[in-house]
C-alpha cells in the first residue's frame, strides 16, 4: 500500500500539471502559436530548398534570406496597430481580433502568391511575396502576443507562454517536414496552398473563442484592466512585446 502512494502521487502531479492545458483559453493560445510558427519556414528554409530543385543560383538563394528582415523590424509598425482602429473588423471584434484576422487574412493571400509563383520565370516576383510573408507573419506576432498576455488570468501566463511556445514548434515542423512531404509526393504549389489551408483553419479559433474579451470594447487592449503589469500599454511598451520569439528573435 505504501508503495502504491508514490505512485498516486507522481499520477496525481501529473494530471495537476497538465489539466490546465485544457482550458479553452489556453488551447486558443496553443492553435495561435501553430498560426504563428507555420509561416516561418515558408519563406526561409521550406523556400530555400524549392529554390534549390528549381536551381536558382546560390547567390540569389542567399539573397532571399533578406526577406526575413520584417522580423526585426516590426517595432517599427507595432504602435500602428496598437493604435489604429481598422473599419467595421474592430467594431465586430475588437482592436486585437481586428488586427489578427486582417494579418491573417492578407499572410493568406501572401503564402498564395508565393504557391502560385515561378522561381525559374518571375524570381522577383516569388521574392516580393516572400517578403509580404515575412511582413504579414511578423505583424501577426505582435498582434497574437498582445492578446495571449491580454486574455490570459495572471496565474495562465506561464502556461500561455509554453502553449504558444508548443503550437509554434508544431507549426514550424509541418511548415517544413510536412511541406517537404508533400512537395515530393505532389507539387511545391499544392504544398504552399496547403499550407495556407492550415493557417487559416486553426486561426479561426482565435476570434472566435467564447472567453475572448467583448468585440465592442476598443481601448488600448480588448478587456478591461485587470492589475496586471502592463495592461493597457501600447504595444510598443508593454512586456508582452519583448516576448522573444523562438526561431525569430535570437533563441
């Protein structure tokens, strides 16, 4: 009997620790984070390597990897869309969710473009779609950040910041071994438009989300202040904007 209770009790740790995962909120922030992560490589890596089949010289290939330089320099527009109301989205749902679904949206039609370009015949043409990728990606980011610290209680934050951290890393893997696969089984195009089929089927859930803050309160965040340190801020202030971001930021 004695034996069984370190048992009861590691299982009893167990399910403590990963019940909170299960929380509505916390799911939306993991699917957001596979939202976030799935673009990364398909203007880098995923990219490169189509390149490559399509043997685009190396030093061409080299140059594509400047379409990544939205990623440091999104400070640059974060206080934009901290502060400016888009038409109609951010009546029906709020300043955050507004600016999630028009990112979404346009990265979207960016990763189709990309699909739907030839490297060998129009290069610039694939590069100028990389680049909206990249831009469109990296303004998703700001946006997912603030809403995941906005939405989340003070005692989810550090699970937030892992299930955003696990649905980046899950996004990332199918933007490149998924890609990959279906790259040789079927066509780069069919790969890049099926990928752009994931991104907006498990984005939705964010805007969508029952607990999320109500669509007709516009402040500097989409629900009232609750305390917590850093609520209310612009964007370009707050904490949640210095969340490194694995893979983009240094780590």
């Amino acid at each position: 009997m004695a034996a069984a209770d370190p048992v009861a009790r590691a299982l009893w740790l167990l399910r403590d620790s990963i019940t909170p995962y299960f929380k509505r909120r916390v799911i939306v922030v993991l699917l957001l984070g596979f939202a976030s992560g799935l673009p990364l490589l398909l203007s880098f890596g995923t990219l490169s390597a189509w390149l490559r089949e399509a043997d685009v010289e190396r030093t061409a290939i080299g140059l594509f990897a400047l379409v990544g330089l939205p990623y440091a320099l999104k400070p640059l527009w974060a206080p934009l869309m901290d502060g400016v109301e888009i038409p109609v989205l951010t009546r029906m749902l709020g300043r955050r969710r507004g600016w999630m679904v028009l990112s979404q949206v346009m990265l979207i039609v960016a990763i189709i473009g990309l699909a739907t370009s030839d490297p060998r015949q129009a290069p610039l043409l694939m590069a100028g779609f990389a680049v909206l990728v990249a831009f469109f990606s990296a303004s998703q980011d700001i946006v997912i950040d603030a809403y995941r610290i906005e939405t989340l209680e003070d005692d989810e934050q550090g699970i937030g910041a892992a299930a955003v951290t696990y649905g980046y890393r899950t996004g990332m893997l199918v933007a490149g071994a998924g890609a990959l696969i279906l790259a040789d089984s079927w066509t780069w195009s069919h790969a890049y438009l099926t990928m752009a089929a994931l991104g907006f089927d498990w984005y939705r859930d964010g805007f969508v989300e029952p607990g999320a803050p109500p669509p007709g309160i516009s402040c500097r965040m989409d629900r009232p202040s609750s305390g917590r340190s850093g609520a209310g801020w612009p964007i370009s202030s707050s904490p949640h904007f210095r969340n490194l971001r694995p893979g983009r930021d240094g780590w």
